[in-house]
C-alpha cells in the first residue's frame, strides 16, 4: 500500500490571479505597497496569516486581522464568478482518477487553504470520492510543519516511507521531508524548479505525464 499526497493550489488547480488580487485588496485597505507578482506567488503555500505578515511586517496584529478578513472575502467574491474559481492543470484530473481506482493506492490532499476552499475544489470537480484524507488549513499547523502530513501518514495507517508528497514549493519538499517521506516537485506551480532541488524534492516533474512516470515508478 502506498499513500500520495498533493498539495492543491499550483499543484492541482491554478488560482494565481484570485491570490494575487485578493493579496492586493487586503494590503491596500491598509495602504500598504503590494509584492511584486513573483513574491505573492512564492508565499503561496503558507498559511495566509504568515504569508500576509511577510508582505506587511510593519502592521499591527489588528491590521493583520483586518486584512486576513478582506482577503477572504476578495477572495471568496472571485471565487463566486465561476463554477470553479481555480482551472485545474490539464492533466490533473486524469490522474486523480487513474490513482484513485488503483487498489494499492490512497490518495490525500494538504493544503493551506481553508477546509471551506479545499471543499469547494474536490466538490467543483467530483474527485472527493477519490481521496482518504483531507488537511487544510483549519486543521493544523501550516507547511512546513510536518504535523498534518504525520496525521494523514496516521489516519491511512502507512508507514512514512510508503508515503510520497506531491507539491509546487518548497514549503511542501520541507513538510514532507520533516515527515520522513518522500517527495516530488512540479515545475508548474508557483516556485522554480531551483527551489523545489534546494529544499530537497527526490524528483522533478515537468509536466504531468513526468509525474504519472514518477508515481508509477514509486513502489513503496
């Protein structure tokens, strides 16, 4: 039996222009200059309070909480302009069905994003049926902290070294890692491939054929 988890945004689905407008909502109510594109982009994967405190380390806790309320609701407003919200790569769903037919497989999702949001995509897309566990950012310390991939190792009843994580930046390479699992980097995510080898990603895929090599070549 083998477990495979992916992270979600930049992984599975492509939500760049709802993060980086909602960013910039929530750090201009307060008129604070926003990140570039490239640096909103390198903090998703963090939970939203930590990511918001690097962009703004000059604010308040109570300009924190402010912004982490506008973001939200930016977002939420973005989100409800489309079906979806967020484009699942081509690809993506393809695999998340073949994995998740195959019987020595277990599928799971850790994400940052809310439970709400995390809900939203494996609903929008009818793949919740495929997963057996499902982590955001409502239940748990954030990436890097190992926490969540250690409960999800726990809840499927693997061994970390039957595990494999599946992620776009390095706070994902660093979970997994801190875990004791393994680890695969997608270069079409929100970090640079550099950065997923820095932080220690076993693998690289390059696209999602690279990746359906790579998991069928992890046998555990």
């Amino acid at each position: 039996m083998r477990l495979i988890v992916f992270d979600c945004d930049g992984t599975l689905v492509d939500s760049q222009q709802t993060i980086i407008t909602a960013t910039e909502a929530a750090l201009g109510s307060h008129d604070f200059a926003s990140p570039d594109r490239r640096d909103i982009l390198y903090a998703v994967g963090l939970p939203v309070d930590v990511a918001m405190r690097r962009h703004a380390p000059e604010a308040t806790d109570d300009q924190i909480i402010n912004m982490l309320d506008i973001y939200r609701e930016t977002y939420q407003q973005l989100v409800q302009q489309d079906d979806r919200g967020q484009v699942m790569f081509e690809g993506m769903h393809e695999q998340i069905i073949k994995l998740g037919n195959m019987d020595d497989t277990l599928l799971g999702i850790i994400t940052m994003k809310s439970r709400r949001g995390l809900e939203r995509v494996v609903d929008a897309y009818d793949i919740r049926q495929y997963f057996q566990v499902l982590k955001s950012a409502d239940d748990g310390p954030g990436k890097p902290n190992p926490d969540l991939m250690l409960n999800a190792i726990r809840e499927t009843g693997v061994d970390a070294s039957q595990a494999l994580m599946v992620g776009d930046t390095s706070f994902d390479i660093l979970m997994a890692k801190a875990a004791g699992t393994k680890a695969i980097g997608v270069g079409w995510g929100y970090q640079t491939v550099e950065e997923l080898e820095e932080s220690g990603a076993d693998a690289i895929a390059a696209t999602p054929e690279d990746l359906n090599d790579l998991l069928v070549a992890f046998q555990p």
